[in-house]
C-alpha cells in the first residue's frame, strides 16, 4: 500500500533531526544510489550495501560502525508506484549539492527535506528537477525567508504550482507551521503524484546502503 506525503509533516515522522527523501522516477535503485553517491560535497562517497535495516538498526549501525551518527550518510531504499525512494540517516544535513544532475538523461527527481532540530529554525524545503533542469522549488511555509518567498523554478511548472498553493490558502501566516507544512505537501503530492508508503518506511525493513566518506572507522574497543 502506498501513502501520499503528507505524513511526512507529522513531528518526527521518519527519525530524530527531520527527513531528506527523494524520489526519482526513471531510475532504479542502483542507479539513484550511483548519482546520490556524485551528488555529496567532496569526494565521491562509495556506496557500501549493508543488508536490509529498520530504522533503528540503520541509525544503531551507523552509530557502531562509524563511532558517530552523524559520521556518515545511510539510506534506505525502496519502490512506490512509478517512483523508486532514498530516505537518508545520520549526516545528510548540508552534504548534498542541489540535485540537477542526478536528474539528468530524462529523470524525475523530487527532494523533499526537513531540518526539524535545526535551531535557526530552517522550514521544510522541496525542489523538482527533470532531465537536468529545475523545475520548481520552495519552501513549504512560503514565508519569505532562507532567500526566496513562492515558488521558483521553470516558469510554466512553477507558476501553475504556486496558483495551486495560492488556492490552498497558503502563505497564511495564522496557521500552525505544521498545518502549513501538511497543507503543501498536499499540493505538491497531488501535483506530481507522488507516492511514498509511511508503513514500509516507519515501521517496515528496507534495503540499505551507507554512502562512505572514507575516512578511517574508529578502532574497536
């Protein structure tokens, strides 16, 4: 069974920290993991499979393997409808650049992410590439701040998605930020169809892999 995405606006829907997500459509498993490996700041991370993971067995493995969480990038993967997902663990707060590329060669690809113990704070962000290009990207509170206010992006896709949100209600400046949060998710699910089942992600086991930076893992006790 496939979920929308709305209940990704839930207080820590997927882990401690928010949630980085993307979807891609036109690539499999093996071939988003293989761009988001080129897509991190620095050097190309190796991608190491290391079995299939709950949330928690990820976030304990990175924990143990790498003496930190936040040392390393893990991901869990799997398939909803026409679009294959990446949901990120441990380090993944600023290490990706923007991900035009990894749409290249007639891709979609749509981020979705959440800095939710950011203190600044930094609001819910969304971005949609296709075939190299950006097509629309906000942030979900559409409140002016973090540099740009509605909806940026290629002018035929981003105006008709901004008229969408606009018909929602949003920006609305009197309503709970979690509400706004859910509310565009809303729009942008419906708009692009995107599937994304909370069961398999939350409480099921997945695929994983840990895209290493490496640096030496610490010595064993």
């Amino acid at each position: 069974m496939t979920d929308g995405t709305t209940w990704l606006a839930e207080p820590r829907s997927i882990a401690f920290g928010g949630y980085h997500v993307v979807l891609a459509r036109g690539l499999t498993q093996d071939e988003l993991v293989c761009r988001l490996a080129k897509a991190v700041y620095g050097s190309v991370r190796a991608a190491v499979a290391v079995g299939d993971h709950t949330t928690d067995s990820l976030l304990q493995l990175l924990e143990d393997t790498y003496g930190d969480l936040y040392a390393e990038i893990g991901l869990r993967l799997g398939r909803a409808g026409d679009w294959t997902y990446a949901v990120a663990y441990g380090g993944w707060q600023g290490e990706f650049r923007p991900l035009t590329e990894v749409s290249r060669d007639g891709a979609d690809i749509c981020l979705l992410e959440y800095e939710e113990e950011n203190g600044k704070p930094v609001p819910p962000q969304f971005a949609y590439f296709r075939d190299g290009c950006l097509l629309s990207a906000c942030n979900l509170h559409l409140d002016g701040s973090w540099g740009y206010e509605g909806v940026e992006g290629d002018p035929a896709t981003a105006v008709r998605l901004q008229d969408l949100l606009t018909a929602a209600g949003l920006p609305d400046h009197e309503r709970d930020d979690g509400e706004v949060h859910r509310i565009a998710l809303g729009v942008i699910e419906r708009f692009f169809g995107l599937s994304l089942p909370k069961d398999a992600i939350v409480h099921g086991t997945l695929p994983a892999v840990v895209l290493e930076s490496g640096f030496p893992k610490p010595a064993r006790a």
